[in-house]
C-alpha cells in the first residue's frame, strides 16, 4: 500500500459491514455500466478461505435482486483434470501434480465459457465448469450447472485472479520449505511465473474491475483453509478424506509465494481489507 492511499472504514456490526462492503461493489459495477455496450466483467482475489465463494453469491443476488442477470464462477472449477495435471508433472515438474497454482487451469476452456457468457442471446443456456475438490478432478460434463443467458454481469473469482509475474530477483530465495526441498532449482516457480506473465496476464486483461479481499496476515489461511476442508462434501464415490494437518500445511505451501506477492503487490482496482473472522473492516484504491 503506497502512501496515497486513502482508508475508508465500514461502520458498524459486522452485518451491516457485510452491506456496506457489498454496496461498494455493486456501485462500482454499476458505474462501469453505465459506459459498456456489452456484459461487465469482474475480477474477485483473495487467499484460501477468504470468503470470495461467498462474496460472489451475495453479489449475485444484490445484483439479481435490482433486475440485472449475474452469474459467478471460480477459477478453481477450471483446473485441469487430474490426468493433465500428472502429464504436466512429469514433462515439466512434480509440484504442477497438485492443482492450484498458475499452469494448473485450463485456460482455454475458462476463456471459451467467458466468451459464450459474453454473448449469450436471450434464449441461450451455458454450461458451466465445475471441479469436484472431494475427487481432485473435473466432475462430468453432465453435472455442470447451467446459466440462461444473457449475463449482464460475470464474476471470475479466485485465489490468484489478477495476480502479476514477480520481478525475476524475487524467485531466487525459497519462500518455504517445499519450494527449498522440492524445488531447489526454482524450475517450478519459474514456470508459473512465466505463465502469470502470458496466458494469465492476458485473462486478467479482459476484467473491467479487480477487487481484493486482503487478510491481515498470511498466519491466517490455515485457520480459514481448515474450516473450507472440514465443511467438504465427501458422500460421493471416490471422493478423498480430510487433510490432516500435515498435508494441509504442505497444499498452502504451494500457494504461499503467489499469495504473499498478492498481498504486497495489489494489482487491483479497490482492496477491501477483513479480519480473522472475514468481516470487512476497511477499503481503498491501491
């Protein structure tokens, strides 16, 4: 945060902080309109457990609710599939097995629904990815949701959504004991990173509008993540058990260097700052 920086506080409980915080938004999607002929685009970042899912959700209703058909969508549901992801692993490196970071989405398939979203008729329907995290992989084309078009406004939200490459001095030094032990060559941050700076950068560059939930701290994605991980769906077949602490430790790992370089950077258009319990409490324009 540079010094130009202005804080704005919401007031009030943590409901009405909730509100505010939503109002904001939808204002600044509602200006945006007022100058484009076609759907508005939304970025929505913020680490693990953040409460982005269900940022999105609200806005979705706030905006359903005053007549303007919304439809959100998660990055995360446009990993690539299991099978991929271990492809990319032993042709490029071991970590690109575990979904998550930059290089592990399908790209193409994020950008094709963008575009049927963006130019949906009337009478349109739109399939819409879905990843099933209890099984690691991409659920059935045949359980994918479906929007009935035209969207006025799409949201796209995720962990690294607007995300920028590092400045190549800042891959040198691990950030963590995987990257050390598992990556001591820096070959798999130097890949994503690469891909931050093309395929990425170009998605990003279709948003009209960034927003970030920023944490207080990075100490507090465990917390938040374990509460995500607990609450899972795991009656379907095949699905996986919870992580233990241990593993769920080692899963953050991998997304501790693009997060923390989020949280400096703000490569967003307003970051709306929440505590250890998600409430909004404080907003500004990097």
């Amino acid at each position: 945060m540079n010094g130009r920086c202005v804080l704005n506080s919401f007031a009030g409980d943590p409901t009405s902080a909730f509100e505010q915080a939503d109002a904001l938004i939808v204002d600044r999607i509602q200006g945006l309109r007022s100058t484009s002929a076609g759907p508005v685009l939304i970025g929505l970042c913020g680490p693990q457990g953040s409460g982005k899912s269900f940022t999105a959700a609200r806005l979705v209703k706030r905006l359903q609710d005053s007549g303007l058909n919304a439809v959100a969508r998660s990055i995360d549901d446009f990993y690539l599939t299991r099978e991929e992801r271990h492809a990319l692993a032993q042709h490029v490196h071991p970590l690109l097995a575990t979904r998550g970071v930059p290089g592990t989405h399908d790209l193409v398939l994020l950008n094709e629904t963008l575009d049927r979203l963006c130019n949906a008729g009337p009478t349109a329907e739109v399939q819409l990815p879905t990843f099933d995290k209890t099984i690691d992989d991409r659920a059935p084309a045949s359980d994918w949701p479906v929007f009935c078009g035209p969207a006025v406004v799409i949201i796209l939200e995720g962990w690294c959504v607007g995300a920028r490459p590092q400045p190549a001095s800042g891959l040198a030094e691990p950030v963590n004991r995987l990257e050390a032990e598992e990556d001591p060559e820096g070959v798999w941050r130097a890949f994503v990173n690469d891909r931050l700076a093309s395929d990425y950068a170009n998605l990003f560059d279709r948003l009209d509008l960034k927003v970030m939930l920023k944490a207080p701290s990075f100490d507090c994605i465990f917390d938040w993540r374990a509460e995500q991980e607990a609450k899972l769906d795991r009656r379907a077949d095949g699905s996986k058990p919870p992580m233990t602490a241990g593993e769920l430790q080692r899963f953050i790992a991998h997304y501790e260097r693009v997060t923390r370089w989020l949280m400096a950077d703000e490569p967003v258009d307003l970051v709306i700052e929440i505590d250890r319990g998600l409430t909004p409490r404080r907003w500004f324009n990097p």
